[in-house]
C-alpha cells in the first residue's frame, strides 16, 4: 500500500498562556488575530494576540463570565455573564464594555447569526433560549425548552439552532425562521458541547456522561454515528473544511482528534489541565486549549499529515499538506510523479493536487534543492459504482431503511436523494444502508452516492403519496371467489397487496389509479372490506365487496 509522505521532524512544543482565574470559554475572532478567554472566577475576559501568543489585555465584565462568540464581522465579541444573568458586548477595536443586555436567566452558551443580526443565548435558570437582537441589544424572543440548556450551535445557513441539555439529556432543534423548537433528539448522557460542519450535514455533541462523541444528521436530526472512548469530553472544534474534530477530555487531560472522512481517532495530545474548551485558528494551523485546571491556554499545532489522503485513481484531489519548515518547498511529489500542482501558503502549510496514477503512493516534498521530506500517506481508491437500491418508493413521511447495493462504497459519506444528503448508518464496500429522508411532494427522485473517489451509478426512487380507493366494481359476487374486480383510486402504482375480506387475492397494476384483483372464496356470504397496501400505506374500502 502506498503512502503519502509526511513531516517526520518533531514538533514544536505548543505555547502555554496564562490568563485569569478559572477560565472556561474561548471565541476566535474571524480574522484570526485575537483569542477572548472568559475568566469565571475573576470576572474578565483575556484577550490573546495570536502573533505574539500573549495576553494584550484584560477586560472586566459582570460577575461569571461562561459562554463567549464573536460576530462574523470581527467587531464585537458577545459574553454570557452566568453571574447576574446578562450578556456583555465588547467592542473588539477598543476591547471595551460598550453595552450590557439584561433579562436574562443564568446564561452560559450563546451563539451569534451568520448575519450577525441576533444572538442565541441558553438561559440555563429559564430552562429557555433567548434571542437577542444585536442592532438594539434587547431580548427579542424567548423559546422554551427543556431543564438545563447548556450549549448552543447554529447551522452555516442560519437556519437551524442546536441545543444541548443536561437536565433531560436530549439536544433541542430550534428553527430560527419560527423561534419554536422543531424537534428533540434523546439518548444522551449528559451532553455538553456542540459544533456544527462547515457544511451544516452533521452536528457533534460531547456526551460528558457518556464518554464519547455523538454525529447527529440534520436532515434526519438523529444520531447516526458515535465514537467511543473519549475520557469526559466536554468542548469540541471543527476545523474550516470539516476534516478533523478536536475534542477536549476532561478526564484525562487530553485532546484527542478525531479523522471525520475516515471515521477514526487519530491521535491522543496529554498533558493539558482540566480542558473545558477549545477553538480552532481561521487557517486551521492551531488549536486553542482552556485549561481550568492550572488557567492557562495552551496553542496546540493542528497534526501534521496530508488531508484527505484517500482520493481516486484519477487524481484531481485536493489535498492540504500541515507540517513545520515548509516554507522553502520547491517540489511536491506523490511517488513518483510530481504534484499536479502545489501552492506554498506558509511554512505551516501547502495546498496540492493529486496526480493521476494507478497505485497507491507516498508523498513527499522537497525543501530548496537537496532535502526531501516524506510529508505524509496518500491512498488511491477505485471509483465507487452503485447498482441498485433495495426499495424503489415509499411514503412521503420517509423514515423506511434502504440498502444501496454497488462496488467501492467503503468511503461513502452520504447518499443523496435529489438535494436531499443524508448520512449512512452502515457502510460496507459493496452495500451502504439509510435511512430514506422525507419530501415534500410525490414524484421520482435520483439517488446517488458521495463517495471519497470518483461516484457512478444511480437509481431513482419514488416518493408515493398516501393510497386511496374511491370505487370498487363490481360490488359483489358468489363465495366461491373468482369474480375479477375493478379498484380504482389514489397512489395504487406500487401495490403490494390485496385483501378482499382479510384474505389475499391475487391482483395486477393497471395504472396509478387503477388495479385489478380476483376475489378470493369466502366462508360466508355479507359485506367484506376491500384493503390495498402500497409502499406509502393502507387504503380500506368498508364493506365494499358482498359475497352472496
């Protein structure tokens, strides 16, 4: 098996950053430039200039500072003061206190608008999420919710808010076009904290009870995967291309990073102190890390390696290579043939594109002219191929299991119905299963797989209103059965079955609307209920049928 080079220089031991007393939460601002720690215990919020790596300021807020987030513009950083249940806004120019929003009931987590316009605030004593309008800084909306809101994440669209709760152990979906929450998702143990993909397909909640990492799928809002063995997580980051997830383990001190298209952990980083929270660079270059234990923040370099490191025979990948002292690169090479093409972003950092080739290769980029480096592993995959699925319709409501059958599925990442993604539940190399996602209208859709390699194939599968029968004739006809009769109504194209009196008679399609069936003999002459069964439901005719 081929592999992609990667920097086998060690690491540079990660920055350690004093800040104030008890320190939980931390917000980076856009640009990337500025770190807001909270400071519980002291009342504060320090400010990190990531360039130096130091404190550059300390700004007092009210009593107990928990949650902060900063605008999508950079220019104001919001803080949930848990103490006297307000929020302060800081404007991040002048690192000063330029409002305070009261109404509040001891709030921790908070989450701003990709707009920017509101601000999503857990009201932990409510039991109640409040929105705040950030052009007047008054509460606009309240949502109740459940006991114990904690933390809270908001979808890339803006569309949806994520909240976890501790009292009932569920996460709350709250639609932010209705401030109402639209559904409540369960079995957690204690869930804590939340982030979002950058493409708003998936939602990780830290189960600090259960001691693992929960993958909830927006479309589905349900869990459909979890990984395991995680010592008390609490806080977890996405980087910006949703290839890895940093989670900090209270319980052993320790972060640990988790590979999201390869579904595995990557590694284990010890020595952190009480981690709470942690947030990721804008470049993706480094991590943040609270400690509470001994309040300091430790900057943690992102795992060198190249991501992704699968892609297809083809070439054409993507591929970010993260190391240390790749600023003087003058080559990148995947085997033996060189990178379609690279660009040096900084000595942290390339960008390059995979060659075509017909193996499996190693990487590795050359430093000035004489230094060659292996950087990393890069796997070639064959095309995945799907060749049919194992239901073709269903109801509007969705919600049946489908199996799609085909060849080099293993890296499947969703299965699309029309526009529709949604997250599989198994995946093998030959069949991937799913959960069938609910539409709006009756009607055909495609169904196709995303996949790390080069994706074929398709199927169509047809979302089938409820049946209905609006007429059977004849309407009657002797015991001994045999009597062909007409069925004519709604939705009857995918008929499984037809019952005439409780027992099954053999029946054909002639159309949506129109099926033909035998009657079957009957014990006993008197009115009997007609029953057709479809993909999408039952439709029963009382009485419709009179066996004499």
């Amino acid at each position: 098996m081929g592999t992609v080079a990667v920097d086998t220089e060690a690491q540079l031991l990660p920055d350690v950053i004093p800040v104030g007393s008890s320190p939980i939460y931390a917000a980076v601002t856009p640009d990337g430039r500025r770190v807001y720690v909270t400071n519980f215990g002291s009342s504060s919020v320090s400010v990190i200039d990531t360039a130096t790596r130091a404190v550059i300021t300390t700004i007092t807020v009210t009593t107990g500072p928990w949650g902060v987030t900063v605008a999508p513009d950079g220019l104001h950083a919001y803080v949930a003061c848990f103490g006297n249940s307000t929020m302060a806004v800081i404007d991040t120019a002048t690192n000063t206190v330029t409002g305070v929003v009261s109404g509040l009931n001891k709030p921790l987590g908070l989450a701003v608008t990709p707009n920017g316009s509101r601000v999503y605030v857990a009201s932990q004593g409510g039991h109640r999420v409040d929105v705040i309008s950030t052009a007047t800084n008054t509460v606009v909306a309240s949502i109740p919710v459940g006991t114990g809101p904690r933390n809270l994440a908001i979808t890339p669209d803006g569309s949806e808010v994520y909240v976890t709760e501790e009292g009932t152990n569920t996460v709350r979906v709250i639609a932010t076009a209705t401030n109402t929450v639209t559904a409540v998702i369960s079995g957690f143990v204690f869930p804590r904290g939340v982030a979002v993909s950058p493409d708003g397909q998936r939602v990780y909640v830290t189960d600090y009870g259960g001691d693992r990492l929960d993958v909830i799928d927006t479309t589905l809002h349900s869990v459909v995967a979890i990984y395991t063995g995680l010592a008390i997580p609490f806080g977890v980051a996405v980087t910006s291309d949703g290839l890895l997830a940093y989670v900090a383990c209270d319980g052993n001190d320790s972060v640990t990073v988790i590979d999201l298209v390869a579904r595995r952990i990557l590694t284990t980083v010890p020595g952190f102190h009480a981690p709470s929270w942690l947030v990721i660079t804008p470049d993706d270059l480094e991590i943040y890390v609270v400690n509470n234990g001994n309040e300091t923040v430790r900057v943690l370099p992102t795992s060198s390696g190249a991501y992704p490191n699968v892609g297809p025979l083809s070439g054409g990948t993507p591929v970010t290579i993260i190391g240390e002292g790749l600023g003087n690169t003058t080559a990148v090479r995947f085997g033996c043939l060189p990178a379609a093409s690279f660009q040096v972003i900084n000595d942290h950092e390339i960008r390059a594109v995979s060659p075509l080739l017909v193996r499996d290769v190693r990487i590795d980029v050359t430093l000035g002219q004489n230094t060659t480096r292996t950087v990393g592993r890069f796997y070639y995959l064959e095309d995945s191929v799907l060749t049919g699925i194992s239901r073709t319709s269903g109801p509007l409501s969705g919600g049946d299991t489908l199996t799609v059958t085909g060849r080099g599925l293993i890296t499947t990442t969703a299965v699309r119905f029309g526009d529709v993604a949604v997250t599989p539940s198994s995946i093998l190399d030959d069949k991937v299963t799913v959960t069938v996602p609910p539409a709006q209208a009756p009607g055909p859709v495609p169904v196709t797989v995303v996949t790390r390699s080069n994706a074929y194939g398709r199927a169509v599968y047809t979302y089938v209103g409820s049946p209905g029968i609006s007429s059977v004739t004849p309407t009657s006809g002797p015991t001994a059965g045999g009597t062909p009769i007409l069925i004519t109504g709604t939705a009857l194209a995918f008929t499984q079955t037809v019952t005439i009196g409780g027992a099954q008679a053999n029946f054909g399609i002639i159309s949506p609307t129109q099926v033909t069936a035998v009657t079957p003999p009957a014990a006993a002459t008197g009115p009997t209920d007609v029953v057709v069964t479809t993909t999408s439901g039952t439709a029963t005719a009382p009485g419709a049928f009179l066996y004499i």
